[in-house]
C-alpha cells in the first residue's frame, strides 16, 4: 500500500512539474505531458534499463519519444529519477538547455533519437530493433547474451496517420522484430478534432494483420501497463500495447483537443495539483519523499548495470576478439579504403562501379549493412546474404521513407553504417528523414543513381532536375557527383571514413568517359582535369557532365580560347574553399559551369569572377535519354554557342 502511495505522488508530482515548465516556458503541449504520466513512469521509471553511470551503456533499453512533443512527460520522470536538476527544468526551451520543446540527442543525456516530426520515431525504432537482431546474432554466445534489451517506442494518434510509421510498421512484421514494443498513448484528440473524425481504424486488426501481438490497456495504471509489457517482451513478434489515456488530464481541457497544447492560469493550475492529489502549490517544490523514492528506482537500475559488467568481464576472457570488435564498433574504429579496387570495365556508367564497391564491403568490413528500395538490379547496391543469416543485405521494399529513418535508428543504436539506395528522383520521398539525420549528424550513405534528363523514356517522373539543389541545401550533408570510377572510389573513401554528415553518392545511368586522373586517397572537391597555360576561362562541371565540358573545352580551341577543365565532384566544398578555388586560378577568369540540375550553387562562385552556368531548365520527356539531354539544351553545339557569348 505505501508503496501505492508513493508511486501515486511521483505521477502527480511529474504531472505538476511537467505543467509548472510549460507554464514558466509561456506554452507547451501539456496534454500529453500530463496525459502519458503513467506510461513514461512504468517504462522510464521502472521498465527500462540503463545507468546514469553509463548513459551509452550499450545493453542499456532504447526509448524512443516518437511524439515529440510529449517531451515533458518524459523530462520529468528524468528529473525525479535524478538525471535532470529543477534548473533543467525550469529552462525548458531555452537555449542550451536540457529541456529543448523537442528531445534532441545533442543536449539531453538518455535521449536515444531527437524527434519531433511524427512517426519517424517509429521507423528509428524499428531500425534499432534490426541492429539488436544484428549485434545478437553477431556477438552472443552460449551462457553469454550480452546484447539482451528491448527497443520501445511511444508514440500518439499522429505518429500512425503519417505514412512513414505505416512503412516501418509493416517492414517491423515482415522481418519479425521481435525486440521491439510500441506503446500508443491512445487519447483519442489531437490539435484540430477529436481523433476519430480523420481516422476510425481499427488498430488491433491492424497491427495483427501485419504480424504484430498486440495487447490493450483500458484502464491507465502502471499495474497494467508494466503487466502488459511483461506479455509483449514474452512474445516471439514485435507487440503493439494500446493504453487508453486522458489528454491534459485533470485540467479544464481533459479529453478535448483544446488540452494538445498551451498553458494554464494560475488558478486553473492550482486547481489542477489539488485534482492530482498534491498539497504544495509552488511551482517547482515537491516533497523530498518522491525525489527519494526515484533515487530508490534508479539505484535498481544500476544493479542490472553491474551485474552485466560482472558477465561482459568473463566474456571478455573468453571471446577476446568478439569483445574488441564490438567496442571498435561503438568507438567507431573501423576504416574503409577502394584504392585498390580494379574495375573491370571502363568508360561505363558510373552506376556500374558501385557493384564492385559493395563486393568489397561484403568480403572486408563488418560494419556495414545496406540494400536498396527494390531497386538493386539498377542502382547495383546490393549484398550477397541478408543481414537476418549473419549477412549485410537488407530488403526495405518500396519504402524509400522508412529506409532512410531506419537507417537512422541503426546507427544510432550501434553505430552500424549503413548504404541505401534508390533513383535520385525518389530521394524526394526520403527528404523527412534525410533532414532529421542531418540535424542528428548521423553519417548514413545514399547513393542515389539515373541522376538526369539521360534517365529517358522513363520519363519526366523519373528524370531528376530540382533534387540537386534540395540535398546541397541540407546543412550537415554532402553530395558527391562523380563522374568516373576514380573519383567513385575517392567518393566512398570519404563517404565512410568520417562520422559528422550525411552522404549521397550520385550515379548515372549512361555510359560516361574514364578519365581516371582523379589522386588515390582523399576526395578532392575540385580538380583539373584538361589543364590550359594562361587560361581564358574556367569550365567547370560534375559527374556525366565533365565529359561534356571537356569536348566544348576542345571545341573553342578553334576560335582561339584556352580554358581549362575542372571536374567538381564535391560543389559545396569547393564554393567555400577560397585557397582551392585559387589554386586552381578559378579566380583568375571568367567562370562557366554546365551541370544538368537546377542548383543555384554554383553562382557563389560568382565572388572570385564574373560567372554563367547552363543547368537544367524544367522538367524532362518520355523520349530516348540523350535526344531529351540535346533537347534540353546539353549539347557540345549549344553549349559552345552559349560560352562564346558569355565571353563577348
């Protein structure tokens, strides 16, 4: 019974203290942060496991906030366990705080994945499931399971409105991840109507129809949420547990979408304490009785801690090399180097190195795993067996979205890297989670291949032309263009060997020229590739466009110009890099660039000299690839008419 007692007063005193933030923060969601007190208390206060000694511990459980912005019911569990101070909280959304509207990975120690947009919480719950499968199958041993935890995700009626959610859901069923749990803060509002005006689906039909156990919560007690997870971790499928809350319960807004979000008078919140059952009315001040009872449930905690470090010292001392691999995984020691790749054919597409590149992936580094959106036939990103038989390979399906935020959710569990792949016009479909990589710095690797009008008789819808300019704009991400197997190489090196940005490798679908002149190692943003003594201007191109540039470049040495070629495999960096462009003497004269995007990026280099860029110029047609490419302007005649002209 006192222990009834004193479980109540910490929900009320989270619930109290989740309103207290929002308040003195001038706004929130407090209906979720009041609303799922008694889910972030049974999973964070007593399910989960992990150490405040070891915030990265990796046997910890993975929790994963996929609404967002309930991110207060969470922090003030946090808070009452002792891993966040009444300053953290009374700083919620300011900068630099602990407390941010959203979890983000950067200021918040314990938060497994920044989020915010919903439903990719989901999708990187269900790619952390996969890593734990991976990392099970890879290092457990008999009498040995050091990989041993449970991935949950928390999400609300709008995480599975977005199609993302329903993507990863299906692709969690089919692979049977069975280690992760989905917990549905079931309220029935949101911000504009009460949920069952958008959406009257019958979830536990749903979730069994796609190979999920599921299990419902009537009444909202920690009891029965602890008891219905206890079955979920029992099961051989992943398990979808449906609680039945109040949004802003207690408040004059209970069980209304008014209650999403907001803040309470003063009167109306001490209205709300006395509801709750609590007795002090000062915002922030709760009894020293609960802040005791949370250092009780952490220091439980820290005996799972402990007892896995004793059984990870003797594995250890058993499996020595099993041991060293996975902490070189976690520190991120692996190193990647294709110089020696020997391709055996030339002046091909460039799509076509990137099947002997995924060869010696699958033959000489563990790291990695990866596959394409039922497109491994054209984009050649592929692998021999499947990561479930101890393998690299993964089938996504057609779940360019999904793929990308499971991605995410792999490196984030363990640091695995990961390569996806699809048509650069679908990357499109990505963008949600390419951007909430780039905000985490997660160095996931893209290659997006058919990057031009030269698609062809696919058609406009597959013919890339604003993509481009969409991913160079993402902060945080790089994309490389290169324009032969050279500089394919130099592109994966540098692809793999760092850990801060997200990476698309840009492939073409018809045959470009090798030059192969590109220097083994370390990818160069720009270089020369058809030098010319006292230059009359600079051409400068990426990827299947460089060839172009060079037979133009060929061209105007009959009407006496000189210029020289420059491949720009990386444009982002060369357009901030004044040492390199000057070394290059691209200061020097006049600047022309050709590339078959939309990407205005290529002005910024109109600082150093007077600059025109032929890029492309609306969408494409279903017609063979180069008569659309001459159509659209990319031609040596008209390409050499226009840099005349840009010379007058």
């Amino acid at each position: 019974m006192k222990n009834n007692l004193i479980e109540n007063k910490l929900i009320a005193s989270m619930r109290g203290i989740a309103l207290d933030s929002i308040n003195k923060a001038k706004g929130g969601h407090i209906g979720m942060a009041i609303g799922a007190a008694n889910i972030t208390y049974s999973l964070l206060g007593k399910e989960l496991r992990f150490s405040k000694e070891d915030p990265k511990w990796i046997n910890r459980d993975r929790f994963v906030l996929s609404a967002g912005h309930g991110s207060m019911s969470y922090y003030s569990i946090m808070h009452f366990l002792g891993l966040l101070a009444k300053e953290d909280m009374q700083n919620h959304k300011k900068m630099d705080s602990k407390t941010p509207s959203h979890p983000e990975l950067e200021y918040t120690p314990f938060v497994d994945a920044s989020t915010g947009p919903l439903g990719q919480g989901i999708a990187m719950a269900t790619g952390m499931a996969l890593s734990l499968k991976v990392l099970q199958n890879r290092f457990n041993r008999k009498n040995y399971n050091i990989i041993d935890h449970y991935i949950y995700a928390l999400h609300v009626d709008g995480c599975i409105q977005e199609g993302v959610a329903h993507e990863a859901i299906q692709f969690a069923g089919t692979n049977q991840l069975d280690r992760l749990i989905l917990i549905h803060d079931f309220n029935n509002a949101q911000i504009d109507t009460k949920t069952e005006v958008v959406n009257n689906i019958n979830f536990i039909k749903y979730f069994e129809a796609c190979h999920f156990a599921t299990f419902v919560v009537k009444e909202d007690k920690p009891e029965l949420i602890l008891e219905a997870i206890q079955k979920a971790k029992a099961s051989k499928k992943p398990s979808y547990i449906q609680v039945h809350t109040a949004i802003a319960k207690n408040t004059p807004f209970e069980n209304s979408p008014k209650g999403h979000h907001g803040m309470l008078k003063e009167e109306d919140t001490i209205e709300f304490k006395k509801k709750c059952g609590l007795t002090s009315f000062v915002p922030f001040e709760y009894d020293k009785e609960v802040y005791d009872y949370g250092e009780e449930l952490l220091k439980e905690k820290d005996k799972h801690y402990k007892e896995w470090l004793h059984l990870y010292d003797k594995y250890k001392k058993e499996y020595s090399q099993e041991a060293k691999e996975l902490e070189d995984l976690y520190n991120k020691k692996e190193k990647y180097n294709f110089d020696d790749i020997e391709f055996n054919e030339s002046n091909a597409a460039t799509r076509n190195y990137f099947a002997p590149i995924m060869q010696k992936i699958d033959q000489n580094y563990k790291n990695v795993l990866g596959g394409s959106a039922d497109l491994a036939s054209a984009t050649k990103v592929n692998f021999s067996k499947s990561y479930a038989e101890g393998g690299k390979n993964i089938h996504y399906g057609i779940r360019e979205f999904a793929m990308t935020a499971i991605n995410n959710g792999i490196y984030l569990h363990s640091h695995l890297r990961t390569i996806d792949s699809t048509f650069l016009a679908f990357s499109d479909y990505a963008k949600g989670a390419l951007r909430l990589g780039s905000i985490m710095k997660i160095p996931s690797v893209h290659v997006y291949t058919h990057d031009s009008y030269q698609v062809g008789g696919d058609g406009p819808t597959h013919q890339p032309v604003e993509q481009l300019a969409m991913l160079r704009s993402t902060p945080n991400f790089k994309v490389i263009r290169p324009m032969d197997e050279s500089e394919v190489k130099a592109a994966f090196n540098y692809a793999l060997n760092q850990n801060e940005n997200q990476v698309a490798i840009i492939g073409c679908r018809q045959n470009v020229k090798s030059y192969n002149l590109h220097p083994e190692g370390e990818l160069q943003p720009a270089y020369i590739i058809r030098p010319a003594k006292n230059h009359d201007i600079s051409i400068l191109a990426s990827g299947s466009e460089v060839d172009l540039a060079e037979k133009v470049a060929n061209k105007l040495v009959g009407a006496g110009i000189k210029a020289q070629v420059i491949s720009v495999p990386l444009l982002q960096d060369l357009v901030n890099d004044e040492k390199l462009i000057k070394s290059l003497g691209i200061d020097k004269k006049p600047i022309y660039a050709i590339e078959a995007s939309t990407d205005p990026l290529w002005y910024k280099l109109g600082k150093y000299n007077k600059i025109d860029a032929f890029l492309a110029d609306g969408y494409g047609y279903s017609a063979d690839g180069f008569e659309v490419y001459k159509i659209k302007g990319f031609s040596l005649d008209n390409i050499h008419k226009k840099v005349l002209e840009f010379l007058k």
